[in-house]
C-alpha cells in the first residue's frame, strides 16, 4: 500500500466531514447580527481569516482531499465568508465617505483596507479548486473590487503595533493577485475590436467598476483587453465621457485617464515634502 501523509489521512476521515459544516454555523464568525462597528469583531474575525482561517484551512483542505463532499462544503464556507466580509467593505465604505475627521478616516481607511484583503483572502485555493470559488461573475467582481480597495487604503508605511501583522496579509495578498492572474486575463475566442481580444468576464469588470465608481459605463465600441507586452499585466478599456479605464492585475492599481480614482497618487503622498508641508491629511 502507498504511504499516504498523516494530513492527508485527516482530511479523509468522516469526524473532518463533521467540522466542515460546524464552521460554517458560528455565526459570531461569519454571520449573526455583527457589523464593521463592532471593530473587535471585524479584528478577529480578519485575524482568523490570516492565520487559523477558514481560506487557510480550506487551502489545506481542497489541496488534499479527493473527497467532493468536504469540497462542496469548503467551497460553501469560503462563500459564506466571503459574503459576510464584502457585506463588511460596503458599510465601512459607506461610512468612510460620510465622515469628515481625517483621524477617524484614517482609521476607517486601515479598516477596509483589512476587511478588503480577508475578503480576497476567501479566493486563496490551489489553482485546480479556483473555477470552483471563481464560480459566477459576481465572484470576479468581487475580487475586483476588494483589489482595489485594498490598494487604494493601505497605509504608505507600517509603523503601528499591526504592522508585522499588516505586513503579513498584504505580502499574502500580494501573492494570490499574481496567482490569479492568469485566471482574470482570460480572452474571449475569436478577434475583437481593432483586433484586440475580447475578455472573458468583461461584464464582471464593469460592475465592479460601477460600484467603485459612480456613473461609469463602458463605451459601446470598446471591449476589455489586455494590453501587449511588456505591459501585459493591464488590461483596459474605454469608458464614456472619453475616458480611457487601467487596472493593474498584479497590484489592484485602477487608473482613469492615468490617474488614481478620487485620490491623490500613492508617490505624492509618500514624498516627504508633502509630508512636511501636509502631514498625514490625505494619507
């Protein structure tokens, strides 16, 4: 008989088939009646996403077991997370843009920053199980959206008590952004306008973009592309109003006409002469 790891073994067992689901009922985890105001909650709940997670578990779980029943029921556990976290992103957003002191702000900013990045984290599978958790366009949207948001909210340095912590996610989040590029590139057969490629999950694109930026439609003779190399990590589009659409896949960097979306460019901000003149204002 072939040596099969202890781990392995583990995952097999039916006493595994009985935690799987016992996750997904905790609902002071990933559910009830809690909300991003509960910062204590959101904290453990981005804790236990990074280190002893449900998307670390399931990682482990899915990468081992050929058993399509634990899978489903991973699949369904990382869904649920993932639900409960973006639910998290929209209320902190909404919440962030209503509020007017810069040091609430910049706490609400590090918040969604995090929440964004445990919610990404629920795409961090090996590559066989990622059409299973890229399963509808609302997935890809999703990841989209939390991409950019983590980009555009993360602190320009780690000084805090969070910073090995922060530091930590945001290297994890780094890492699955190039994992899943291959997936978010994928083209539409056949030739599209000006010979450019159509992408496969355009329409997920655009309404991640019109959550992350209100009023944007794309322009009805312009298609998602990905630009040619050496800056093949692009993809693009047109949007009306004349505007030309970047989004970088390795990074979540979304530029319009070249430009970050409502804010001031990450070099500006970290220049020490806008740090001596400004402080931390727009940081």
């Amino acid at each position: 008989m072939a040596y099969r790891p202890q781990y392995l073994q583990l995952w097999e067992r039916p006493s595994t088939r009985a935690r799987v689901p016992s996750w997904e009922d905790r609902k002071q985890l990933v559910g009830g009646d809690y909300g991003p105001e509960h910062w204590y909650v959101c904290y453990i709940l981005s804790r236990f996403l990074s280190h002893f997670s449900p998307a670390l578990i399931s990682s482990r779980l899915l990468a081992s077991t050929t058993d399509s029943d634990i899978s489903r029921r991973a699949y369904k556990l990382l869904k649920k997370a993932r639900s409960v976290a973006y639910r998290w992103i929209c209320e902190v957003r909404e919440k962030l843009n209503s509020t007017q002191d810069e040091a609430t702000c910049e706490g609400l900013r590090l918040r969604l920053c995090m929440i964004a990045a445990t919610c990404f984290s629920t795409f961090d599978v090996c590559s066989e199980h990622v059409p299973a958790v890229l399963d509808t366009e609302e997935d890809f949207s999703v990841a989209m959206q939390c991409a950019v948001i983590v980009h555009d909210n993360k602190p320009p340095s780690l000084s805090d008590d969070n910073s090995p912590y922060l530091a930590r996610m945001l290297s994890r989040h780094r890492r699955l952004l190039h994992h899943l590029e291959p997936t978010f590139c994928q083209s539409k057969p056949g030739p599209g306008v000006l010979g450019e490629a159509g992408l496969l999950h355009a329409d997920a694109y655009d309404n991640a973009l019109k959550r992350l930026w209100l009023g944007y439609r794309r322009d009805i003779s312009s298609r998602w592309h990905v630009l040619p190399r050496p800056n093949s990590r692009w993809i693009s589009c047109g949007a009306e109003g004349g505007h030309e659409v970047h989004y970088d896949l390795l990074t979540g960097k979304l530029l319009v006409d070249g430009k970050p979306l409502g804010r001031l460019p990450q070099e500006i901000v970290e220049h020490p002469t806008y740090a001596s003149v400004l402080g931390t204002v727009s940081d």
